[in-house]
C-alpha cells in the first residue's frame, strides 16, 4: 500500500478504532482534516497521524 494513496472515511475509523458516523461528523464540522472532492471526502494518512498525535497530547476537542 503506498504511503501517498488518499484514505476512505472507513479505513480512517479503522485506524482510529471509532465509529464511521463520528468520522462522518467530525468531517463535516472541520476537526478532522480531509480532502474535498465534490461529494467525496478522503484523507491523508500523515494529517490523520498528526490529528491522533494532537489527541494523545490533550489537544483534540472530543474523541
């Protein structure tokens, strides 16, 4: 799998282990960072690593 290849919204809940509605949710509201292509949402791993980073050090809103 390459490392530059654009994440589903279903593997970025499985790398985060929560629900798909909480990724679908977080998205719309701007907390998670994605990549908009007209009715497509996708994401790069690396910003999906820093967002968990933030996480783990206290930084995120809700989890």
């Amino acid at each position: 799998m390459s490392e530059d290849r654009l994440l589903t919204t279903r593997e970025v809940a499985e790398i985060l282990a929560i629900t798909l509605s909480w990724v679908h949710e977080a998205t719309r509201d701007g907390r998670l960072p994605h990549i908009a292509l007209e009715r497509y949402r996708r994401y790069r791993r690396d910003e999906i690593e820093v967002f968990l980073e933030h996480a783990r050090s206290g930084g995120a809103r809700r989890l």
